[in-house]
C-alpha cells in the first residue's frame, strides 16, 4: 500500500507531538516551519497529569520528567503573603513543569518527521482527489494526502476554514520569564493583587519560571522606563520572591492574552486543525499546551483507526471540542476573576478563596488533571 503523505503546518508542541503519537506504519508526516529553525520562547510550561499520560503512552515520559520540576504544593495568596489556599497535586502522575525549550527540544529528537525550517505558508488547495495542495512564500508547491494546521492562535489554515478574523484580546498583557535563583521556593504560587497577578512555578535545581498580568491595552510600550523598571514598579513591594525574581531575570517576554469563542467545524476537506489553531485560551489554567497534547493524541490515534478520512477528523473533532470548550471558557471566567480591580470585588474574591477548602480546590482540578486521553473510545 502506497505511504500516506501528511504536512504539519507549523514546528510547535502540538504538531510534533502529532508526529510521535502517530505510530502506524505507513504514514509519513513532514512538519513545516515558518521560522529560520526549529526553536520555542524562553519561557515555562506546565505539563499537568492529564499531558503527561500521552506522553507516557508515546515513551517519552521519563525524558520529559527528568528536564522537569514537580510542584507538590501550591499557593494561592494576596500581594502580602496572606496565604488565601494551599493544596498539594496527588494523583497517578506528576505535575510537573518545564522550560518550553526543553520541551521542544525532547520532542524534536523523538519525532519521526521530515522537518523543513523557513517555510511559511501562503495557499492551500483542495484538489478534486482528496489532496491538498500547499504553496510557500519561498515559491515551493506542495502536495499531500492530508494538511494538519499546528500553527498556533493566528493560523492562517484556520483562516482558509473557518475565517473568523482576529483573536479576542482581553484586557490584559502578559511577562514571562525563567530565572536561576540561588534560593528554592520549593511550592507553585499564583498572587492575586488589583488588576494584576503573578505565577511562580519551579522547573529544576533553583530554576522558576514566572508570569506577570496588568490591565492595560494591548502590548502597551513599556517605554520609556523599561520592561523590567515597569515590572518592579508594579510589583516591586510584593511578597517575596517577586521583586527578587524579576530583577534577576535577564530576557523577559511580553504577549497580550488573547483567545478565540468555540466553535466547531475544524476541517475542510483533508485539512484540519490542531492546538492553539483548533481552540486558543487564555493561560489561566495552564491547560493550553496540554490540551494541544492531548488534541494531537486524539487526531493521530483516529487516523490510524480509520485512515485520512473524514470519520477520523469528524471523531477527533467530536472528542475534542466539548473539552477544549469547556477549558477554554473556564479558563476565561477564572482570568477575569483574577483581573479584578474593584476594591469590594477583590474582597469578595479572596474571601471566597479562605473559605474554599482545599479539598474542594483539588475537586475542581480533577475535571483538568484526571482526565486519562488514551482511555477514550475512539
């Protein structure tokens, strides 16, 4: 039987990914990237129980693990300290995170895939057959059984399915950053202030990576005080280790946070999407990534039970939506919640969190982190 040929528009997480967990012969995935090499920001990622499963099923676990930091407790807290909740992660795996470069770097050498750096794309082409024709700005034309568009929030294969325009912005703009410390936290936090917040989550050996929100338009210029003089301004007289953290910070990242309303229909003939391209969020529950993990999971293991068609994409799409909805709008509600800006409204919101228990608070996680992708009926 004649290999079955499958591009994967963008080199990220989701679609290599896809190429790993996309174990039958007979299929050969070729994996397209825009920029000049294969590479990820300087930032963390949460792998949470629910991602790290695919990976165990694609053994590659223990290598992600071993690049990793556990977070056995988590805080949430006041811009003084005031400890609002603590609960502690227990379930079958770990929850664990990572620098994304390494991340990207462990699913690099695991990929079974043909990669091509400085390749964006330009068209897509149904063809009368069933293949699909894909055009480069670099002038290349190719054609393939299938086209998967891994191509993260401003997917230009979203674009020629769905064509539902811009991304949301959503009031607020985001920094990262990873830092070495020569002290250990030792715990995962989130800090609710006014309209701004701040994560903490450790990777490895003194090694945190952190995020910082404010309300403020989209990418607003830090200048002319500077990136990390507006960080500490804002953040300076927050518990420790936040000042700490940013002021040691050599590359800080800024993103606006921006997601897009659920909807369904993801492919178009032999064309689908994957990741960020299928179902953006906002970050708040760290579950984007994971989410592209396991949507991949699902595509490649529907392929390999009814081949490149449309049963396949339909199935993957009926498994995958009414989660990535789910998150995706729990995501939002909990982003607006931690935004808040009225004085009452912030007194409201952490006093509801004092009185949550904890158990309850890990109850709430398990709709997120017990979710075990490879037990589904595909």
């Amino acid at each position: 039987m004649k290999r079955k040929e499958i591009a994967i528009i963008g080199g990220g997480i989701a679609g290599l990914t896809f190429s790993i967990c996309l174990q039958q012969e007979g299929y050969q995935c070729h994996v397209f990237e825009k920029q000049p090499q294969f590479n990820e920001v300087g930032a963390a990622i949460s792998v949470f129980p629910n991602a790290l499963h695919v990976f165990e099923q694609a053994g590659i676990m223990d290598q992600i693990i071993a690049a990793s930091g556990e977070i056995t407790k988590v805080f949430i807290k006041t811009h003084t300290g005031q400890i609002l909740t603590n609960s502690e992660p227990k379930y079958q795996l770990p929850a664990i995170c990572m620098h994304r470069k390494e991340l990207h770097s462990i699913l690099l050498r695991n990929s079974p895939a043909l990669l091509y750096a400085n390749h964006q794309l330009q068209s897509l082409k149904n063809l009368p057959n069933g293949q699909v024709e894909i055009g480069f700005t670099n002038g290349q034309i190719k054609v393939f059984d299938a086209v998967i568009g891994a191509d993260g929030i401003h997917s230009v294969v979203r674009e020629h399915i769905i064509g539902d325009g811009k991304s949301i912005f959503r009031g607020y703009n985001i920094w990262r950053g990873i830092v070495d410390t020569s002290f250990d936290i030792g715990y995962g936090s989130e800090t609710y202030g006014h309209g701004k917040r701040v994560g903490i989550v450790p990777i490895k050996k003194g090694q945190y990576g952190w995020w910082a929100t404010h309300n403020e338009q989209y990418l607003q210029d830090d200048k002319p005080e500077g990136t990390k003089e507006k960080l500490l301004r804002l953040f300076g007289d927050w518990h420790h280790p936040i000042p700490e953290l940013i002021a040691g910070t050599k590359t800080i990242l800024k993103n606006g946070i921006q997601d897009r309303a659920p909807v369904r229909g993801w492919t178009k003939g032999n064309i689908t999407l994957l990741g960020d391209a299928a179902h953006p969020t906002t970050p708040n529950l760290g579950q984007g990534g994971c989410m592209a993990i396991e949507g991949a999971y699902i595509l490649a293991k529907a392929i390999e039970k009814y081949g490149i068609t449309q049963t396949a994409f339909n199935r993957y799409e009926q498994l995958q939506f009414p989660r990535s909805k789910s998150i995706t709008e729990d995501s939002l509600r909990i982003g607006t919640m931690g935004q808040l800006e009225n004085k009452l409204a912030v007194l409201i919101r952490n006093s509801f969190f004092k009185l949550t228990p904890s158990s309850m608070a890990m109850k709430m996680l398990d709709k997120y982190f017990s979710y075990q992708v490879a037990e589904l009926n595909i």
